[in-house]
C-alpha cells in the first residue's frame, strides 16, 4: 500500500537578515520547507501576518502554496494554532505535522512560537531537528524518526508520532534549490484570522540586557578530554579523528560492526 | 555535353538551396527576434572580407585555403550556371574561365587536403572533413576537364568526357551531402549569422561584450531547450566549422575542466537534431558520459540529455573562444542563456554558487559580510563617505575584492595616489552594494537586477563627475551593463585614471630597478572593455625592464576568476591560475602585475616558487616621486 502523503504547515516568519538587516527568510525556516519535501510532504506555508514581498521568496525554496492570516498580530499563537486545526488548509483531512524555525533571526519572530504552537495544540515539539525520515515509510502512521542536532556536531535519535511539532536546526543539511520561477509564481492567499483585541503579552514582557549564561552542555556532547598525540604518524592521527567522530555520533559505526 | 553540364550545376544550386530552406525551417523553430535584414545584408560583405578575413588570417594557410576552395568552387559553379546562355555554352573564351575557376577549386582542395594530413590535428575535427577534400576535388577536377573538353570542342559531345562527367556529379552529390548534413553548411549559415548577427557593434573594430537583459516576466527564462533560442543563436551554431580554435584558447579546456567551447557548440547543433551526433574533434575533458539525447523541444542540460550540467559551470566567461571564432559565434552568450534556464527556471546552480546567490539576495553581497566592513582596510586613511545627495568629484566604487585584506593593499596605495595627485573623491561606504555581477554571470539574472536596481538608485541619489573603480567586473557592469537598466555615468578603471595622470603631470614616475614584470590582462578590462595600453604605459613609466606573455592583450589567458568558476566547485585536471603562471615563469617574469581583485586572489593562490604579484596601482605608488 502507497504511504499517503503526510500534510505539513510550515510557519513562516518576515525574517531579516541578520548581517544586513534586510528582510529576508528566515534560514531555518528555509530548511523547514526542505525537511518537508525531504519527507514527501504536501506542505503549506503559514504566515501569521498580512502577506508580505519576503513571503514569495519562500515560494522559490519550494513552497507553492502559502497563506496568511490577517489580523493575526494581536495573537499569533492562537491564530496559527486556529489556523492548523480548523482543517481548512488541506481538503484532504488534518495536519500532521508543523514545521517552524528553531530560533529569532531578528524581525518579527520569536524563537518561543514553536513552543507556544505545539502547547496550544497539545502536541508534542522536538526541537533542533537536523534530519527526518518516515518510520514505517509504508504504513499509514505518520510516525517519524527524528534526528536531533546537539552541540559540537553530536546527533541524537528520536522518535516521534504524529502530529507534532518540528522545530529545525540551521544545521540541517536539506536547503531546497531556489527557483526564481516558483516564487515569480507564488500564490499568497490571505485568510481572516479570527483574532480581535490587543496582544494579551503587550506589557507583560521584561525587557533585560543580554548576558551570556552558563552553557549547558547536554551528557551526549560532553564526550571526555580527548588524547593529545604529539607528531603521530597520520595513519595514527586520522584513525584517532574517525574514532572520536564516532564516539561522537558524528561518524556511522564502522561497517560491519 | 555542354548542356550536360550547365544542368548540373543548376541541378546542384538547386539542392543546395532546398537544403539551404532544411536549414532555414529549422532555425525558425528558435524564439523570434527582429533583424534588421537589409542592413544586415548589405554588411555581409564587409563583415566577411575585413572582420571574419581579420579572425582568419591570425592562421594564413586557413585564409590562402578559402580563396581558391571556396572562390573557385562558388566561381566556377556560377560560371558554369551562366553558360545556359547559348552565347556564353558557345564561347570558347568562356570555358577557359570555367577551366582556370575549377582550377583554382581543385587547388584549395588540395590544401583542404593539407590540413589533416599526416595526421589530424588535435584541434580539428574528422569525420566528414576527411571525405571533404575528395568531394570538392572530383567536382573541380571533372568540372576542369569536361571545361577543357569543351574549350577543345565547343560544340562537342565526346563520349570521352563521359568520365569527367560522372566524377563531377559524384563530387556534386558528395558537397551536397556536405552541405546539407556536414560542416559545408557553415558557407549558408555563416552568411545568415553575418548578416543577422545578435551583437552588430562587434563588427568594422567595435566592441559590444554586456550581456543582454533578460525580460523577467517572459514565461520561460532562458535556454532550456534547443526552441528557447533566437533563431540566429541556433543559425550560429550551424555556421561553426570546428576550427578548434576556440578550444585552443579556452583556460577551462585547457586546464582539463569539463568544458570544450567547440565541443559545446556541436552539442548545441546535435541537440536541434535530436539525436546523438557525429562529432569527431576532440572531446570536452573529463565530461561523465550523457545520454546525447535531444531534440528541438528538448533540454538540452542534464546526464539524459545532450550536454552535462559541469560543462555549463566551468565557463569562466572570459570570452576568449569569442575573441578567437572567425564566425564570430557568441559562445558565452549561448552559456548564459543556458545557465539562466538552469538558474531560474530550475533552480540548479552550484551548491557554492547557491549559497553566494542566497547571500546576494539577503545580504546584497556574495560573501554575507557587513556593509559597512566593506571599508575596513580604508580606515585608516579617512576616505570621506559621500551621503545621499552629496556631490563629489570621483566616486570610487571599491567592489567585492575590498573584503579581502590583500586587495585592500592596493585600495590603499589607489588612495594614496589620487590624494597625492591632490583629487577629489569619496566612497558610498555602507550605501555601496554588491554590482550583482557574480549573480549575472552565473545566469541569475532576478538577483543581478534586485542588486542592479539598488546600486543605480544609490548613485543616482549622488552627484559626482565620474566613477573609478579597481575592479574591471565592477568596471564591465557598471559601464556597460547599467546603462540598459538606467545607470549612465562615466566609469574608468583605476589604471586610466593613473595613467591620466602620470600623462598630464600631476604624477611623476622614476622607473625602478625591478626584475622582469608581466602585465596579466584581466579579460573584463581587456577583451570586455579593449582597454590594454594604459596598464601597459603605466608599468612602462615605473618599472625597468617590461616582458610580455605570448598570449597577452585582446588574447590574454583568463587567470580563471570569472563567470563564477572558482565557486561553481569545478573539477578539472590542474588549475587555471597554474597555468597562467607558468607562462609568466617561462617569459622570465619574476613580478605579474595585475589590476583586478579576481586576478589578484587567483594568481596569488598559485604556490611557491612563482613570479609575485602586484597591482599596478601598487607599482606606481612605489614609482611615484614626492616633490
């Protein structure tokens, strides 16, 4: 039996680039749309937001069908989370899954709405994912195997049922060609969000000044102090790499093992 | 048997005209475009005898070959045409110019003959070409014996020249052959790409090298497949002879990169014909094999297709296969239509190139650097900025290369020199984007209009007498390419204004005790723009003893910087800037003096032992005397 095609919402951000400071997308979320054609997914874009140029570059990466929510700005999380359940995005049934940026890159979004979305749809949220593939790639579950981006290049394996929220490390190798076709092309479709009233955070949030804070090192990256060898011979030196790559989780096991 | 005759040469102009109109049906499958014909035809001939005969006499024997070949064969056939005239079929005097056209034909068919023999040239095709020289030589041979025949009996009909007879038509139906589905065919088509050639300022000495802009809203962008074409790209293709001399001076090819300009362009043919072909001349090095499949609608890119994709990113766009092509053919305008299809409609660049055109479009720079950091190696010598709406004299455009610290050494000594020589000028600073001609080159041209718009917006914002940059792709964009877009200024490269001023006084030089330098042109001030004296003035007036490369000026060797290359991950078999190098080492060179940021960064990552590299605008500065 053919596996049906998972139906994926990307949320989509009016990124800025962070060097210039020009609007531009958001490079997780650029990979997010690469994860998802990555799984075989019919995805939509999800914009809470009047529709906005940037938006079309997205289409370029791949994303054919994008849709914003006006009036969604008093209360983003609600109108997304409004959004993906009301089963009006794809005729064919409800989504199985959510795709967004691990992370700001500086404009109007927020590191915290992965979080926020999944609380609100009571969906579990794995964040930092590096890499996705169906578990059962015939069956009809949407389980996915996860593969999760930890510090100094370790990777952890996860396993997730859907549907659920997939928050998507810059690390991850799926950046989609840009098709400057696609985005010439793009349709942005606008939606009434359904939202009136004022944010309910406006006021509520402190301001602080940034302050580095003690790394937290995950126990699967805290890999012990590793050799020092003085003049090896460069047989010894790069078998002594491939073997830390691969207590690392970085390098598969040899073959065989 | 006069008559004979006289229907044979009808019979064959004939032919050729019916495989003239194949031809001709097959080209118009290409995307229209508006030709100015009657212009066009009435420079034919001077296109043929002053710029073609200028490309081909840089080898005699090709031009002393084509006046007898295609002289007597044309003549003679014409000649023998006319005899259906009873006065002329009766005409003694007439047959013996038939004789002496025939002749002459059946001698250049004996230096056709000539050029693949002992062997075949690396350079030059086979295939049909070796069967070539028999066809013409039994059809001027019989033609010259039956003309003879006839001069010794006017009015005969010996069955003695029943053999001359069958020879010449054998000939005939071999040069039919020739021409309807070999290499003859280059005499038609090339005198159609004459007459409608897509860049006319080329021809009586001019220069026309700015890529042409593209209509970003047209359904399909670019070249895709063989239909997507003007037509008089795809009657271009038809006019190449194989001369092989595109591939002699082409740096990919020469570096073992996945790139025959020759090769690419019979591709370009077989792909109109739909079918793998009969190419024989050497092939593209190191090309995975394709599927050579094509057709008029079919694309043309890809390992199932005609050509592969590596090929279409090796190029370095320095346009010497261009320089070199005696049919004038635009290759690197074929390339770029290629890569536009490639880069818009499919998105498939590079994966180097992806991430340069993704920065572009985010960070208005192919790096993703700051801006502003653009200046850096300026700090310290205070270079005003000119705001919006300012006004200065010159306007120093400083181009991507002003991120890398050693160019900014010759930024710096640039600077020096206009403030001795006591000018006024200012930079945009943070205002200054990328020119976007990475993105251009590379086919991206929605990115290279984004960054186009910004950059004519700036500078039209600011008032300013002209622009001088160190940069000749900046150079070549700026001057060459805007003024389609809407940006009309006057744009000089750093080594004209030098030399402006060294000439008018304003700089005085003693030439130093130097070892031999070598000018490396830059094939966006050379061949792109034809300005090679000035540098070389410049170098004269500061440095001792001068050397030239054997390929130098207008034939300069790309130090394969250009068209992208060095971010398309290309594979090749040694380095571009290797090789140019070791031609600097093998003239005695032991400075290359540069004036270009990619030639800098490319000859300057050739390793040790090699000639040192200096920008022109640093030898100067060293030259200068303080009053």
């Amino acid at each position: 039996m053919m596996a049906t095609a998972l139906r994926a919402v990307v949320l989509l951000s009016a990124g800025i680039d962070p060097v210039s400071g020009r609007p531009a997308p958001v490079g997780t979320e650029i990979r997010a749309i690469g994860l998802a054609r990555a799984l075989g997914a019919r995805a939509i874009g999800l914009h809470a937001g009047l529709p906005v140029p940037v938006l079309r570059e997205y289409a370029g990466y791949g994303l054919a069908d994008i849709v914003c929510l006006d009036g969604a700005g008093a209360d983003p999380v609600t109108a997304l989370a409004r959004a993906i359940l009301s089963g009006g995005l794809f005729a064919e049934g409800p989504v199985d899954l959510v795709l967004a940026g691990r992370r700001a890159s500086g404009g109007a979004d927020s590191g915290l709405l992965p979080y926020a979305v999944a609380e609100r749809l009571g969906w579990p949220i794995v964040a930092d994912v590096a890499a996705a593939q169906r578990a059962t790639p015939a069956g009809p579950s949407p389980e996915l195997e996860i593969e999760q981006a930890r510090p100094r290049g370790a990777r952890r394996t996860a396993r997730v049922a859907g549907p659920c929220v997939l928050s998507v490390h810059e690390v991850a190798a799926c950046v989609p060609d840009f098709v400057f076709a696609q985005a010439r092309a793009a349709v942005l479709r606008t939606m009434p969000a359904g939202i009136d009233g004022s944010p309910p955070l406006a006021g509520g949030a402190e301001e602080r000044a940034y302050r580095r804070r003690p790394r937290l090192i995950a126990a699967a990256a805290q890999a012990s102090g590793g050799r020092v060898l003085v003049d090896p011979a460069p047989q010894d030196a790069a078998r002594a790499i491939i073997d830390h790559l691969r207590a690392l989780g970085v390098l598969p096991p040899p073959a065989g093992s | 048997m006069g008559l004979v005759l006289v229907c044979l040469a009808w019979g064959l102009a004939a032919c050729v005209l019916l495989a003239a109109l194949g031809l001709a049906r097959r080209w118009r499958q290409g995307r229209p475009v508006r030709v100015a014909w009657i212009a066009g035809l009435a420079a034919v001939p001077r296109r043929y005898l002053v710029d073609v005969h200028h490309v081909v006499e840089r080898r005699p024997e090709a031009a002393r070959m084509h006046v007898p070949a295609a002289g007597g064969l044309l003549g003679g056939s014409v000649a023998l045409m006319l005899a259906a005239l009873p006065a002329l079929r009766g005409s003694r005097a007439w047959w013996a110019v038939v004789a002496v056209l025939f002749a002459a034909a059946l001698w250049g068919a004996i230096l056709v003959r000539r050029r693949r023999r002992p062997a075949v040239p690396s350079f030059l095709s086979a295939g049909m070409f070796l069967w070539l020289p028999g066809a013409l030589g039994a059809y001027a041979g019989g033609g010259l014996l039956l003309a003879l025949g006839m001069l010794a009996a006017p009015d005969g009909g010996s069955p003695v020249l029943l053999a001359p007879l069958l020879l010449a038509i054998g000939g005939a139906v071999g040069l039919l052959v020739q021409f309807a589905r070999g290499p003859m065919r280059h005499a038609f088509a090339g005198t159609v790409w004459l007459a409608a050639h897509a860049r006319p300022g080329r021809f009586g000495g001019g220069r026309d090298t700015a890529l042409r802009p593209l209509d970003l809203d047209a359904a399909r962008l670019g070249a895709m497949a063989p239909s997507d074409f003007a037509w008089t790209a795809l009657a271009s293709f038809d006019a190449c002879i194989q001369c092989g001399r595109c591939e002699q001076a082409c740096p990919a090819f020469a570096a073992g990169q996945r790139l025959n300009p020759k090769a690419l362009i019979q591709d370009l043919v077989a792909a109109t014909r739909g079918s793998g072909h009969s190419y024989s001349g050497s092939p593209t090095p190191n090309a995975p094999p394709v599927a050579c499949r094509g057709g008029m609608d079919a694309p043309i890119i890809g390992a199932g297709a005609m050509i592969h994709p590596d090929t279409l990113w090796a190029c370095t766009t320095c346009r010497a296969c261009v320089e070199e092509c005696p049919m004038m053919i635009e290759h690197v305008d074929a390339i770029v239509d290629l890569r536009r299809g490639q880069a818009l409609m499919l998105g498939q660049v590079r994966p180097g190139a992806a991430q340069a055109l993704r920065r572009m479009r985010d960070s208005a720079e192919p790096g993703g650097r700051p801006l502003a950091a653009r200046a850096d190696g300026l700090a310290a010598l205070d270079v005003p900025v000119l705001p919006g709406g300012g006004e200065t004299d010159i306007l120093l455009w400083l181009g991507e290369g002003a991120f890398d610290l050693r160019y900014g050494r010759t930024l710096q000594a640039l600077v020096r020199l206009m403030r001795l020589a006591g000018l006024r000028f200012a930079i945009l600073g943070e205002a200054e984007p990328d020119c976007g001609d990475l993105a251009r080159r590379l086919g991206d041209e929605a990115t290279f209009r984004l960054l186009a718009d910004e950059a004519i917006a700036t500078l039209n914002a600011r008032r300013f007498r002209r622009i001088v940059t160190a940069d000749p792709h900046a150079l070549h964009v700026l001057r060459n390419e805007y003024p389609a877009l809407g940006g009309h200024w006057t744009v000089q490269h750093h080594t004209a204004l030098l030399d402006e001023l060294v000439s008018s006084g304003a700089l005085r030089l003693t030439p130093r005790d130097l070892p031999p330098v070598a000018y490396h042109d830059p094939c966006y001030l050379g061949r792109y723009n034809g300005e090679v004296e000035a540098p070389r003035r410049l170098l004269d007036a500061a440095c001792g003893t001068r050397v030239e490369m054997a390929r130098h000026g207008l034939r300069a060797m790309c130090c394969g910087g250009g068209g992208g290359n060095p971010i398309s991950d290309v594979d090749g078999a040694a380095r571009i800037p290797d090789l140019r190098m070791a031609q600097a080492g093998a003239v005695g060179a032991a400075i290359v003096a540069v004036g270009c940021p990619g030639c800098t960064a490319m000859l300057e990552g050739v390793p040790a032992p090699r000639p040192e590299v200096r920008d022109i605008a640093e030898l100067v500065l060293d030259a200068v005397v303080t009053a």
